[in-house]
C-alpha cells in the first residue's frame, strides 16, 4: 500500500471523496481517535488516488468538459489500484508503511523544501508559484515548511513579502486565494548562509529541527544556483542538513556540465554525497502535460501504436522555438548555446520518449531503461547532420530589434549558436533509416514547441492525381503542441464538400482549450510533487544522461574547434535558410513552416 | 465517350469546355484555361484553401490527355441538348428533391449549356402550372444566394409540363415530338427520372424506350427504390427493364450513397495512410451502421407497410454502405471496379439468421401531455400491421479482412433522436500499460471512429487522452472533424450529385444489377421467414431509445451500441 500514499494526486479535486474514506477511512476509526484524523487530510490524499486508479467512472461523462469537477458519483466496483507500482521499490522508509499507518505517520512526519538560492530568478517565477500552487490544490503534506536559503540578508517576512509578490501569477483569481496565501506564507521561513559553508547548512538544520518538532523528518533540497557552486551546496547540505530519520532528496536543474567529461565529473562529485536515488535531475519540458500524454497516446490507444515504426512514419520533428531573444542576460548562455541548452535535454528527452519501445510497466525504472536503450542506439551525430545559426538585428516597423552580439552581456566575435538545427537516427528495428528532426531556436517568428511525425505516402494511392505533382503534400501528419495552446491534432486527407472530388488536408482536432476547461498545471508543480512522492520516471537518470552528451559532444567539440560560423537570420524571422537544405537532404520538409501552418 | 466524362463530377468543375463557346460565363472566361486543365486533375487544397498545387500532374491515365483534342458528341459542343424528363412531375419527390436539385446544378453551373426540364405525369397542367408549383419549393435551398432570383426565372423558363398516361405509347410519341423540337435538330441526349410507384415501372420503361428515346445521343433512365421487394420480384423487374434498356442505360439510384461523407468514405480509407493498417479484423473490433429517425409514418403509412424497415432502410442504404466500408481496394476509382468490389464482399457475406435479427415497432406514447402515435394508429396501415419499423441485424462477412467481425445494422423510425452514422469500434490495446487506469470496463477505453453523415456531419475520432492536471487519470476525447466549423460552403444534397453523375454517365453511385441481386440474396430468406412465421415486434414507444432487444443481439455478438453510451 506504500504506492497508495506515493501515487495519490490530491490536485485532481474532490470528485473520489467518498471513495477516499474507503480506503483508509476504517482503519483510521479503527486504530485512532477520530480526531486526530483531519478529514481534509484524508480527502486531498486519497482523493487522486482514486481518481487515478479510477478514473474511468468519471470519464464517461465528462465529455462536455467539465472535467473532474461534476463528477460526484464513483463507482466503487472499479478496484482501487495503485498507479505506480514500482515506486515501492524506491520510496522511503516512511512511504512503504500500511495504509493505517500512513494516515498515522502523516501526523508524524514532515516535508521540509529548501529552496536553495531563494532570491534569484527561478526560484521567484516558478519555484514558490509552484509550492502555493501544490499547497491551493491540497498536494502537500499536512506538514510541510518551505525554507528560502541564500547569501542575502534577509528576515522571514521580507522573504514572505518576496514571494507574495511572484505567487499572484497563476492562481489569484481563485475562491479563498487571499486566506490560503496567508496560510502558505506562514509556513515559509528564510535562512541566509554560504553556500559552501557546512557551519551555515548546520545552523539550517537546526532550524529545520525546530520547525520538524520530532516528527519523522523528509528533506527536499531545490539546487536553483548557478552549476559552479552544485557540489558545495551538495556537500554541504549532505553532510550537515540531511534528514535523520526520513529521506533527503535533491533537485538539480540544469545544465548539467557541457559535455560528457564535465557531466561525468559533475555526477561522480554529486555521488560522492548522494545516493542516485537522490538525485533528481529535473528536466521541465518531461513536466509538460502534452509530454506526458505522449505515452498515454501512445500505449493506450490502439491506432497508434501499429503506426508508430518506420514502416509508417516519415520522419519525426521535434520543434523548439522562441519569438525573444537573451534580451540582456545572454551571460549564461553565452557560455552553452542552444545545443546544450535545448536540444541536448529537452529535444532529446522528448524524443526518447517517443522512440522507445513499450516498457515493462509504467515505473520510472523500466521508462528510463527503454529511454536509455534509445539513446544509446543512437547513430553518432555528424558535423554535416547539424546546422547553426545565430540571430542577428533586424529593422520592423520602425522598431530594431537587437542582435544576439549586441547584447551586452555577449561577446561581441561570439559565434555561440542561437539556433541549431540537426538531423538524428536510431539505429534499431523500429526506426531505422527515419529521420528525427530537430530545431531550437532563439528570436524566432514564433513562440512554440511541437512533436510532429509525418507519416508515410500512401502506396499505390487511388487518389494520386488528386494530389498534384507534390505527394508530400498529401501525406498524413500528426501535431502534438507541447506549447502554447496545447492541442492534438491529424492531419488526413478529405474531400471537401461538394459536388467535385477536391480533396485537402483537414485536421481531426483536440484542442485543450475547447477540450478542458481546467488549468493546465505547471510543469514545475508537477515535478516538484513528484518529487515529494519519490516518483522519479521524469527525472534524467545518470546513464541517460551520460548517453545524451555522448551523442553531442563530439560534435559540439568539433564546432568549437573548428569556430564553425553560424549562420545568420534576422531577429523574428524563420531562422537560417540551412535548415531547409539539412531537412531537404534528408528528403524532409519542416511542418511548421508549411503553407498550412 | 461516357468513359472519359465519367471522370467530370469528380473535379470541381465540369463541362469547362462547354465554356469557352459562350459568353455566358463570361466572367469565367479567364479561368477557362486553368479549369479544363483540372477537370481530371483533382485537386489538394491546404487547410487555408489555398491550392497546393495547381500544375496538372502527367499522370498515367492514358486516356486523359486525349481528352482535350477529342470532341465531345454528347453535349461538349452547343449543338446538343440534354432534356431531363421527369415522369410522375406532381409527386412529392420530384417536387421536394428533384427540381430544387435541378435549379441548385442550374445555379452552380453544373448543367450543360443547352438542357430542357420535362415534366411528365397523368395530371393536366400547362407549363406555366407547373412552373408555378417548381418554384414554390425551389426556395428552400438556395433561395438566400445572389441572383437567386433572376437565375431561378431562367431555370423556369426552361422547364415543360407534358401530361400523358404512364402506359400510353401515344403519350411518349407526343412527349417524343416536343422533345425533338426543343432539340431543334441538336444532338440529344435524354434523362428519364421514374418518380412514380414501382408498379408502374415497367410501364413507362416501356414507353419511354419505344417510343422517346434518344435518336442520336444516350438515353438513360433513374429508377428509385424499392426495386422489388425480394430476389424473385427484384430479378422480375430487372429482367423486365433489361427488355427495353441495357445494364448501362439504367441507373437505380439510392441516394444514401450521394451524401458527402459516403463519399468520402473511400477518401478517408484510401488516401490516408493512418487508416488502411488499421482496416480490418485485427484492428477492428466490429462496425456500427445506425439510422434512426425521430418520426414515424405520420399518416403515410401504406407504402410502408408493405416494406418494412429492412426492405426499406437496410437491405439497401446501410448495405450499401456497409459494402463501401469493407470493399477491398479497388483497382481504380471507376464505377465497374468499385462495384466490382462491392459485389465481392455482398457475395462474402454469410447468409443472415433469423436469430441475428430482432425486429420492432412503435407504439403510442403520451410525453408532456402530448401524446404520439403509434405505428398501428397511423389510419393508412393494417390494425394488425406486424411490419417492423425498427430491425437490428448482425451480419458477417466471411473474408480474410473481416472473419469474426460484426457488422451491426440499426434502422428505426420514431426513437428519440434523427440521424445516420458510422461507427468503426478498435479493438483493446493487446497488454495495455494504462489498464489499470481504466476501471473494470476496457470497453469504455477502445478508440472509436465515427463518420456522422447526418445531420451535422462530422468525423471523430475517440482517444484516450490524458486528463490535464497532476494526476493520471485518462478519459476518452475527441480528435475531431465537425463540417460545419471546417467548411463554411454549403454541402449539396445526395440527389444533386446523383443527377449530376447520371448526366455524366458516372456510374460509381448506382447499384448494379449483380449487385442488387445479392443485397437481396442476403436478406430474403429472413425476409421470407419473418413474414411465414409471423413474427412479432417487439413494441417500443415512440420517441424512445428502440427495443431492448437491440441491445440483447449486440451483447451476444459482444458488442455494445455506440449511440447509446451516454457519451455523444
């Protein structure tokens, strides 16, 4: 029953109430006092668990929308199953307790979240909206404190104050808003250290001590600092603020090195204080929700999976893009460029999640096994299978729009790629010979991210001169739009209504907007719940990761040394012209650039 | 030469090279060039409506680039004349669907330059009557669009009124006169629609071939159901035409197959690579062909009666569907190898059960203080009427593609909702990693595929999809197609395109003999059996969801009725 508490999604509302008590409801009577049960505790725990093992009472009757929300009426008869049952296999101590005495320990045990680095960026925009996001929709534990550590000089109610600030963003408009913040910025403390001082991380735990009050203690660490500094703050927070009696886990965001050796070095300094069970290497675009459905489109629909090979797929395309560009903060980047800052985690994730075989089950371990198959099946990544380009000022409308080396924080003969586009192939049954596609760009016409997978020509097509001489053109395709706007979409071949035989290219369309009525969470908020569960299949594993920057380095080594020139587009436009004749030697046309687009 | 015109319905625009003679279309005439050019070459238009391409393909049709040198001696010069003749004029089909149909060709352009309409039935009317009654029923359609009404004063001007008796050769011969002076010496080409009671059928075949047929051109008849009511009297009244007509001169229409998403049938199977791997019994759980009507006979039951809704609905439009869906692929979309195909699968079908079918009828039912018919208190239909106006039926088709996959058939009339659809239900996903996710019911998680043909025509697609949020919970959503929001032009009536096509001599849509012969093949012996031992129907009330008994013969072929999940 240790995978009920793990897998329980309390955010997916109030629809299994009922069916929540069912579970641990008896034994609570049984075994404590009632009172010392907090109904709403049980509700926001179990709840998503039911709603995930049974989810399809509900579903029925939802196709108007509403989602969730009207589903008051669960069928018991469906079995309350776990999700995941391989998280037993990793959760901790606390998690794998009996149902009983999970409802027990839950008033025994703690969640503290160290945001290490509290005052920058990342943290402000996302971390915090994330914990009162989790915290509105009841995921959090009943005990949980969320301390900010960094360098800053600061008091508990300044970091409240800060936080505030930046938690509007998402959820203000929501009933009771205002008092649940209040509530939430209650349980966040700050503490000001080093961040290589062991002495500072002691005087943190002390501090967690207090706030854990002899409760079974569970540490989070949120590593949002500079990579430099990574395994001081791991040493530190190891060896002086570990959690005693419960688990202590760490999240690190990107980057991780910039190559093979640097990543290596990096994992090996980490292992030294952490287990890799510990270490949760977050990669927000595996938090996005059309990234997760991937699987579930995959695996649980029957049309798709029998298409899913070279045998019917064209070619895959894995499209990045943003319409801005470092707009003065181009320091870090600077330093990577898009190949390592998109392309070889994000892009690469997402297409080793859509290239790997069925996986034994739906654990994390046997995901990131087939993953790691993928990539490691990968065919070397040549010079000529990648183009690069960088993003130079451009004049619109009276307004001009900076260059990439006019930003200040850039070098001015910087050649560091803003744009790259490469050309990948794995080299197994399924997908020999099918072009996987990439692109990531900066300062773009467009703001999106898209899987899209052109299928095959249609042999000895009956409609053939109906097509023209351009069959590509009539060829199905099949859109999933990470951001924004979220959709699914198909592209068939149709005749238009009439008395002639014309056909086109219609979409079959699943819009989320039209579709689902209810926030998309976001990625962050996922992650970090996931986190707090110990689910770890949207983590980067070490091989994986070892196995990404063996696919890139060597050629990122060889751009370097060669001070390959990128190639130069206008700021907003649809990047360098190379990427069409890198796609056209690999008889592919780019799909988001498409007249139909 | 019907070879090569068989092709024009199926570009978006026809008769082009009429076009280039007159000044009638004048504004078309810079187009004239690019249009002829498309006549055969279909065209792909992006999801924008722009041409993708517009540059003709040199395909490998031989026959095609001919085409433009060859004269056309049917109507591709001025000097022919088409001359539609509508025999039973007065009658309600000609009057709801066959004028306004002609008027909306008229107006679309689709009809050849020179045409006269005919009217033909027992009643004496003068031309102008008869153009006073067109007219009344030809606003229902295009009546909004420009120039309505001056195009709708030329369209009558061309149509005439001749009364005459069905059986009377002397009534053609005069009809035969008129006829040839409209031609004025043209070539002609003439189009007999028979809107008239089957009985009367061979009648006026008779007479129209003896005494009206075309001297110099085609002569082609349109024949509407029923097209006898078993194999004996099908086979009688085939042979009895075949005495005065060949196969190609007849065309038995059911305009089932005229509507657009039928038509598009074929499109979707054969021109998207994501659907033929998955057309067949190891995808394909089984097949759903659902018609239902929200009325009942409404005082207009005697023809009826002596039907019955498997004579009436089944055993020609949902079979005839059914036969499109399954065909194997054809060796090209001409109308003798498409049916082709669709006589193979008839041919494979195993013959259908009595226990395999389950017949209904309505009864009377008091809902908000109104109270409905039933079937039997319709004044024109026998108080002991045992005619079923509902019948479910699973079929099979005995093939390597479809061994041990039900093709279920719904028809009724007077349930609660009006419409026609196709539903195409997948299998389970073989060791499915989300099982667990789904409850105790898999059914619920099979993707379905819909074609809705009416009303509202749409295609979908069902998939499990996850729901959005923190959880994993999955629920089926649509991938979706709804017409109405896609395209914006109005979508034209079945019995638009059906004239269109016979004009053309474009077969694809008419039932063949053979093909005939084994639609009835199939359903006779049921038929037969049904009616020897007196079956009685299960009663259902009107407005309701149809007999229980529907859901009994889906659940023993495992099968559950899509339309009534609750879900759509």
């Amino acid at each position: 029953m240790a995978t009920i508490s793990s897998s329980t999604r309390c955010c997916s509302s109030s629809l299994a109430y009922s069916n929540s008590s069912y579970i641990g409801f008896h034994h609570h009577q049984k075994n404590v006092p009632f009172s010392l049960v907090s109904p709403n505790r049980i509700g926001s725990k179990r709840v998503s668990l039911q709603s995930k093992s049974n989810p399809y009472s509900n579903v029925i009757i939802m196709q108007d929308g509403a989602v969730g929300t009207t589903a008051a009426t669960v069928e018991k008869k469906a079995p309350l199953k776990k999700l995941k049952d391989g998280l037993s296999s990793d959760t901790s101590p606390e998690e794998h307790k009996e149902p009983i005495e999970v409802g027990v320990n839950s008033d025994k045990s703690t969640v503290s979240i160290t945001v290490v680095g509290a005052s920058g960026d990342l943290a402000k925009k996302k971390i915090f909206p994330a914990l009162f996001a989790l915290y509105y929709e009841d995921c959090l534990p009943e005990h949980f404190t969320i301390f900010g550590y960094s360098r800053s000089k600061m008091t508990d109610a300044e970091l409240r104050n800060m936080v505030s600030r930046t938690l509007t963003c998402r959820i203000d408009k929501r009933e009771n808003c205002g008092e649940k913040m209040e509530q939430f910025l209650k349980r966040c403390f700050y503490q000001s250290g080093q961040y290589d001082s062991q002495e500072n991380f002691m005087e943190l735990d002390k501090t967690l001590k207090e706030h854990e009050a002899g409760r079974v203690s569970n540490r989070l660490f949120y590593l949002s600092i500079p990579p430099n500094i990574f395994v001081d703050a791991v040493r530190c927070a190891s060896l002086s603020a570990s959690a005693s009696n419960g688990w202590t886990r760490v999240i690190v965001e990107k980057p991780f090195g910039r190559d093979s050796e640097s990543s290596a070095a990096l994992t090996r300094a980490l292992k030294q204080y952490l287990e890799e069970d510990q270490i949760f290497r977050i990669d927000h675009y595996l938090g996005k929700e059309l990234v997760e459905n991937l699987s579930v489109l995959r695996f649980s629909n029957l049309i798709f999976e029998p298409l899913w090979s070279r045998q019917y797929i064209r070619n895959v395309q894995l499209i990045f893009s943003e319409d801005f560009g470092t707009e003065g903060r181009g320091g870090y980047f600077d330093h990577y460029g898009i190949i390592r800052d998109i392309m070889q985690n994000h892009l690469l994730q997402i297409l080793a999640l859509f290239a790997m075989e069925t996986p034994v089950s739906l654990d994390a371990e046997d995901i990131r096994n087939e993953k790691v198959k993928v990539l490691r099946s990968m065919k070397p990544l040549r010079i000529d299978d990648v183009v690069v380009g960088q993003y130079k000022s451009h004049t619109k409308g009276g307004v001009i729009y900076p260059g990439y080396t006019d930003d200040k924080t850039v070098l001015k003969d910087s050649l560091t790629p803003t744009f790259a586009a490469a050309a990948l192939f794995i080299h197994n049954a399924r997908w020999d010979g099918v072009p996987f596609l990439m692109k990531a760009g900066k300062a773009l016409h467009n703001r999106r991210t898209e899987i899209r997978v052109q299928f095959r020509h249609v042999p000895g097509n009956l409609y053939n001169r109906n097509f023209g001489t351009d069959l590509d053109q009539a060829t199905n395709e099949l859109v999933i739009r990470v951001q924004p706007d979220e959709a699914i979409y198909l592209k068939i071949n149709n005749k238009v209504p009439g008395l002639g035989m014309r056909l086109d290219r219609s979409n079959l369309n699943l819009l989320y907007k039209a579709r689902y009525s209810k926030e998309i969470p976001d990625a962050y908020e996922r992650l970090l719940l996931d986190a707090i569960e110990g689910e770890r299949r949207l983590f980067i594993r070490s091989d994986e990761l070892d196995a990404a920057w063996s696919l890139f380095t060597p050629v990122l080594k060889e751009l370097e040394e060669k001070r390959t020139i990128p190639e130069y587009y206008p700021y907003g436009s649809r990047g360098p012209v190379g990427s069409h004749y890198l796609a056209a030697r690999n008889n592919v046309k780019w799909g988001d650039l498409g007249v139909d687009e | 030469m019907a070879i090569q015109l068989s092709h024009c319905s199926s570009s978006s625009t026809t008769f082009s090279s009429l076009h280039h003679e007159t000044s009638y279309f004048s504004k078309w005439v810079t187009e004239i060039h690019f249009r002829r050019q498309l006549r055969n070459h279909f065209e792909l238009k992006s999801a924008n409506g722009y041409p993708l391409n517009a540059v003709p393909m040199q395909d490998g049709s031989v026959a095609k680039p001919l085409e433009e040198e060859v004269p056309f001696p049917e109507f591709g010069e001025t000097n022919s004349m088409l001359s539609i003749t509508v025999v039973g004029a007065s009658g309600d089909l000609a009057k709801k669907k066959i004028f306004p149909a002609l008027f909306a060709l008229y107006y679309e352009d689709w009809l050849p330059e020179n045409f006269v309409v005919y009217g033909y039935a027992r009643t004496k009317m003068t031309d102008e009557e008869l153009r006073n009654m067109i007219s009344k029923t030809l606003t229902c359609r295009i009546d909004s669009r420009e120039n309505c009404q001056a195009k709708m004063e030329e369209f009558l001007k061309r149509c005439f009124y001749h009364s005459g008796q069905y059986n009377s050769p002397e009534d053609f011969l005069e009809l035969n006169c008129k006829l040839k002076e409209r031609e004025g010496g043209k070539l002609s080409n003439r189009l007999f629609y028979l809107s008239i009671p089957p009985n009367i059928f061979v009648d006026v075949v008779r007479c129209a071939s003896t005494k009206a047929s075309s001297a110099t051109g085609w002569t082609r008849v349109i024949v509407e159901k029923p097209f006898g009511r078993d194999s004996d009297s099908s086979r009688e009244l085939t042979k009895c035409l075949m005495q005065y007509l060949t196969e190609d001169q007849i065309f038995r229409i059911d305009h089932y197959l005229g509507k657009e998403l039928v038509e598009n049938l074929s499109v979707l199977r054969f021109s998207n690579l994501v659907f033929e791997p998955l057309w067949s019994r190891n995808y394909i759980r089984n097949v759903q062909f659902i018609f239902s009507e929200d009325f009942g006979t409404e005082g207009r039951g005697g023809y009826f009666d002596n039907y019955g809704i498997i004579r009436d609905i089944m055993q020609n439009h949902l079979l005839q569907i059914l036969a499109l869906f399954a065909m194997e692929t054809p060796v090209s979309l001409d109308a003798e190898d498409i049916r082709n195909e669709k006589v193979k699968v008839l041919k494979s079908m195993k013959p259908l059960q009595l226990e395999d079918v389950i017949v209904g009828q309505y009864k009377g039912h008091s809902k908000g203080g109104k109270s409905y018919p039933g079937y039997i208190d319709d004044p024109t239909v026998p108080k002991d009427s045992v005619t079923p106006t509902f019948a479910a039926a699973a079929l099979f088709i005995n093939n390597a593609r479809w061994d041990g996959v039900p093709f279920l058939m719904k028809a009724g009339k007077a349930l609660h909702t009006k419409r026609a659809e196709i539903r195409v239900q997948f299998r389970h996903v073989p060791g499915n990693l989300y099982k667990r996710n789904f409850g105790t019911d898999l059914d619920k998680a099979t993707n379905e595929l819909v074609l809705r043909l009416q009303p509202d025509e749409a295609i979908y697609l069902k998939i499990n999809n996850k729901v959005p949020g923190l959880g994993m919970r999955l629920d089926r959503s649509d991938l979706n197609l709804l017409y109405r929001t896609r395209y914006t032009r109005e979508i034209p009536d079945a019995y638009e395109r059906l004239l269109l096509d016979a004009i053309e001599g474009e077969r694809r849509l008419f039932i063949r003999s053979d093909e005939l012969h084994a639609a009835w093949t199939l359903f006779t012996p049921v038929l037969k059996e049904m009616e020897e031992k007196k079956i009685m129907p299960e009663l259902y009330p009107y407005g309701s969801r149809g007999p229980v008994g529907a859901h009994y013969l889906a659940a023993k072929h495992d099968v559950r009725w899509g339309d009534l999940t609750g879900e759509d």
